[in-house]
C-alpha cells in the first residue's frame, strides 16, 4: 500500500526507506519535485540519498507518487 502525503512534504521525504513510495498532491508537483528534491540532493550528499517521480502524474486522482531510489 502506498502512503498519501498531505504535508510536511520535506518531512516525508527525509522519513522515506529506499525503495518506497509515496503519493503528493499534483498541485504540488512543481515545488517538490523542483525544489525540494534538489535541495534534499544537495543537503544529504554524503547519504548520497536520492528521489525520482515514480510513474506519470494522475490528473484523473490528483496524485503523483514519489520513490526513493537511494
């Protein structure tokens, strides 16, 4: 089952295990896959922690989903 995020979007992200997925809100596409992500990328660097949209963006549920990759 995949969790839905309704906020603490950079909280979600940090508290994700590799190779989970998780579910935003499209409206919100844009500032966490633009600027969160990038920023998480920078900030864990040693980590080496990393995030990718996980399939296409459903318009039809409002969703988009996340996974952790690394």
């Amino acid at each position: 089952m995949v969790k839905r995020i309704t906020e603490n979007w950079t909280e979600a992200l940090l508290n994700m295990e590799v190779g989970e997925i998780v579910e935003f809100p499209l409206e919100k596409s844009e500032s966490i896959v633009g600027s969160i992500i990038p920023r998480l990328r920078k900030r864990m660097w040693r980590e080496k922690a990393d995030w990718s949209r996980d399939g296409d963006y459903d318009t039809e549920n409002g969703i988009f989903r996340v996974k952790r990759i690394a």
